[in-house]
C-alpha cells in the first residue's frame, strides 16, 4: 500500500502492462523482507506463549522444574536462524532488488504518457505535432473534423491540416500509428530566411481527397536502462562494497586535510617572508631604529602599496581554497554517515529478530493470551514503537547528529533492557500487565497523600 501511494503518480497514465506493475511490486516486496521478519517473529512468539500460557501448558512445564529459557529454547535457535536469514537477506538479496526496482522505476518515469486522442482536447504527445479531433467512433479508429498543427519548424502553426474525417490505427507490430486524413486543406506559411526585413509571408493552400502521416510510436515504448548508473548508491551496495566505500570517503577527507595544510604552509612561514622582504630593501636594515612602526614601513613608499596588494591577493586565496575545503567536508561526513547507516542497518534489523523474540516470549507468557486478539495488539504496539526509534535514529545520523552506527543500533539498545526485563519478570510469574496492582498502588498512594493532608489540618 506505501509503494501504491508513494508511487502512484508515477504509475498511472503510462499504459504499463500488468507484469511491469507486479515486477514492481515484487522488487519492492523483496526490499521489505528484513522489515517483516522481527514483526513477524514478535508475533509468532506472542502468539506461540499466549496458547501455552492460555491452555496452562506453560504453568506445567514450570511446576515440573522446566524454566522458561529451556522452553524458549527451540524457539532462540529458529530466531537466530531468522536472524541469519535476515542478515544474508539484506546483504545479498536487497541491494539486487533494489537496482531493479530504482532502474525499472526510473524508465516508467522517463517513459511518455500512452496515447490518448481524447474529443476536443489539443493532444501533444508526439511533440511537435499537435492534434485535435472532434468526434470518435467506439474503436477510435474513425474520426471526424480533424485539426492538426504541425510545429516541425520551431516558427508556430505555420503549418496546419484540415480534414472532414480520418481513420487512425496501428501497424501489425505497434511499431508506427497511421493517420490517414480524407476531404481536407493544408495551410502553409512560406516564412522568408530573413523574417526582420519582412513581415508579408508567402501563404500556400493545398485540398487533398486523401492525405497520410506515419507518427513513430518507439517514444512511448519502456526502454530498459543500463543499471550500472545506479549500482553506486549505498542502498544498492552490500557489506563488503559498504565497507570499501566507507575506507575511501575516510581517506578521501583525510586527503583535503593534507592538501588544505599543503597550500597553507608557505602562507604561513614567517622567516621565508622575512627574507623575501628584506631582499626588497635598499639600505642597511641594522642602522634602523630598534622599535620600528611596522615592519612595511621599512619598505620604500613605492613599494608598500605593493606589499599590502599582495597579502590581500594571498589572504583571499587562502580564505577561498579554506573556504571551499570546508563545504566539502559536510558533503564528506554526510555520504559517510548514509553509507555507515545503511551499513549498521542490516545488521540491527538481524539483530532485532532475536530481541523481539525475548520481548513476544515473555509478553505471551504474562498476557496468557493466544489467538489474533492480545498478540497482534501487543506485537503493534512494541513494533510502532521500534519503527519510530528507528526513524528517529537514522534522522539524526542523517543530520550528523550522532554516528550512522548509533543511530541505527538506537532502536536495539533501547529495546534490549526492555526484553531482558519482561523475560526476567515472566520467569518470576510477576504480573506485569495486572491492572489490580497498579490500581492498588495508586489507591494506596492517594489514601497515603490523603492522610498526610488530614495530620496537617
């Protein structure tokens, strides 16, 4: 439904066949798979606890001595192998279907509208030549009153085609679109080479029974682009090309630093512009007075208009090379920060099958409910809650905020004392979810305010 929305506009009005849209659909469903597996392991947990819990099969198992994790076992080993699966998954399958999907969907963009002679509206689909017909049979093959503009010339209707009726159709191999045009004028303007000398143009009429025009349909066929444009985008690379990527960009930043200190350098050494100065002087600079007003005034008159010209020239080349060396670095830090998240990413949502698996396990075995109703409650609930963590995380990487490695492992740190807690709880048969207890806490704290306010009194 996201990919229906998000890239409906886009879809619609194309004339794209039924398997173009399901290949779409396909590759896009393949990018979600490391999405689904955690909701779905949180669910299955739940719902695989509640059913045990619900049927005391799980208060069996604990009263003749089996803990919890010993029963979770079975259910740890299919998780990690989830876990794995998602991780390969990210790793191999995603980045393939990703360049599928992007290229794929980047030729349906660049892709025309399909052909649509609509009554009395001005069609311009094939460019330069636009077309207006009035009226049209059920199979669009016979038309009536058709007006056509052809703007081959780049000089205006200068050229237009009148006709009674017409007959549109295809050729066998939808290749060419045939407009033959019967009972109709041509109006032409025979434009001089030089229009600024002259205003008066030639006019030509021609009356034809029967006139045709072959109109090229090859620009509103889908043309496959090479997908080697789009194979360097981090979403389409796995962890190995991730990793040398993110070694390049390092060292690339680690270069304009050297390169910044390299053209600063001769700026910045002060005995060579002692020396260079003092070649420039025409007398014995150890008669001068000790205390000098600056070291320029030393200089001629004719030469210190020269120096000050100079350090100005050399003072904006170093705040313009320094300049540019700073708005690269951002550039830098933000395609390291993309890379290291969608690096960091494919292990955490691996990572996250397993710590749903101890935040579902426990949360059946407390809620002692199974079925559809309290698991798939349950499982919305603490996945809303990772999906908005995890958004969040890559937001403020994005924005340099915080690592690509912390934003993206947020949602997992978090999370992770969460299920640690639940596990401990439900091997303790605490009862976590138990309304009677919260609202006997807060009764008693009332009960306890209240009496503090009647001493007082």
């Amino acid at each position: 439904m996201q990919f229906l929305w998000k890239y409906i506009d886009d879809i619609v009005g194309k004339g794209l066949e039924l398997s173009v849209i399901f290949e779409l659909l396909f590759y896009r469903s393949t990018a979600l798979v490391p999405m689904a597996l955690p909701i779905a392991v949180l669910i299955s947990s739940v719902m695989v606890m509640g059913n045990l819990a619900e049927r005391y099969e799980l208060a069996s198992m604990k009263s003749a001595g089996v803990p919890l994790l010993r029963i979770m076992a079975s259910l740890i080993v299919v998780a990690c192998f989830i876990c794995v699966a998602s991780f390969v998954s990210s790793d191999t399958l995603i980045p393939i279907s990703n360049l599928k999907f992007k290229s794929r969907l980047y030729d349906i963009r660049r892709q025309k509208p399909a052909l649509s002679l609509e009554e009395g509206v001005f069609n311009d689909d094939f460019g330069n030549t636009i077309i207006r017909i009035r009226e049209k049979s059920a199979d669009s093959r016979e038309l009536t009153d058709v007006l056509i503009y052809d703007h081959s010339s780049s000089k205006g209707n200068d050229n237009q085609f009148m006709a009674k009726s017409g007959q549109m159709y295809s050729t066998e191999d939808k290749r060419f679109l045939i407009m033959k045009l019967f009972d109709g004028h041509q109006y032409q303007e025979l434009a001089p080479s030089d229009t600024k000398k002259s205003q008066n143009f030639e006019h030509m009429r021609t009356s034809f029974k029967e006139w045709e025009k072959v109109y090229d349909l090859s620009e509103f066929n889908l043309n496959k682009t090479n997908e080697d444009l789009f194979k360097n985008h981090q979403s389409m690379l796995s962890i190995r090309q991730l990793t040398k990527v993110i070694d390049s960009l390092e060292l690339r930043k680690k270069e304009r630093k050297i390169q910044l200190n390299d053209h600063l350098k001769p700026f910045f050494h002060h005995r060579r512009q002692v020396d260079s100065l003092r070649a420039q002087l025409t007398f014995n600079v150890d008669s001068l007075p000790k205390t000098p007003k600056s070291f320029v005034s030393l200089l001629p008159e004719d030469k210190q208009k020269q120096s000050f010209n100079k350090a100005a020239a050399l003072a904006r080349n170093v705040k313009n090379y320094t300049r540019s060396v700073k708005s690269d670095m951002p550039k830098i830090d933000r395609q390291i920060a993309l890379h290291e998240i969608e690096f960091h990413q494919k292990f955490s949502l691996a990572a996250a099958c397993l710590i749903f698996l101890f935040i579902g396990a426990p949360m059946g075995a407390i809620v002692r409910k199974g079925g559809f109703g309290w698991p798939i409650l349950i499982a919305i609930v603490f996945f809303v809650f990772f999906i908005m963590l995890n958004i969040v995380g890559k937001k403020i990487a994005e924005e340099l905020v915080v690592s690509g490695a912390m934003g993206m492992w947020m949602s997992c740190l978090i999370l992770f004392p969460i299920g640690v807690f639940l596990t401990i709880k439900a091997m303790n048969d605490s009862k976590v979810l138990n309304i009677d207890v919260y609202t006997d806490f807060i009764r008693k704290f009332f009960n306890r305010f209240l009496k503090i306010e009647e001493k007082e009194v």
